[in-house]
C-alpha cells in the first residue's frame, strides 16, 4: 500500500482543527431531526474522545460508542 493509499484510508478525529487518528466512533442522532433508528457518526482521537462525547451527552445524542474501525 503507497503512502497516499494509506493517508486516503485513514479515519480523522472529528474534533475541529484535529488531525489525528480516531479511535472511537461516537453515534450520536438529534430526536428532533431524525429518526430514531438513525445513526449519525462523529470520529474521535483519543485526546478528543471525551469532550466530543460529553458535548452530545448534554444535549442528549449520543446513543452509542464503538470502535472507529467498526469491529
């Protein structure tokens, strides 16, 4: 696999301004908007997991997390 390959695949941190590699997939959907069965994804770095977390909580979207990978 070429660089560019690999720099195509790669999931990026969500987080405004982050370019790191996420790890967790945050599935968040906003009950006024969409349907309950709908998952929307936010990807998350480490260093951003929790406040991109916490930020949905509060507003009351985040319905799950899971790998970023999706395993």
């Amino acid at each position: 696999m070429t660089e560019d390959a690999e720099t195509d695949t790669a999931l990026v941190c969500s987080a405004k301004g982050c370019t790191a590699t996420a790890t967790v997939a945050l599935l968040w959907n906003n009950p006024k908007l969409h349907t309950a069965d709908r998952r929307k994804t936010w990807l998350a770095c480490d260093a951003h997991t929790r406040t991109l977390g916490d930020f949905l909580a509060a507003r009351g979207f985040l319905r799950e997390t899971a790998p970023a990978d999706g395993t």
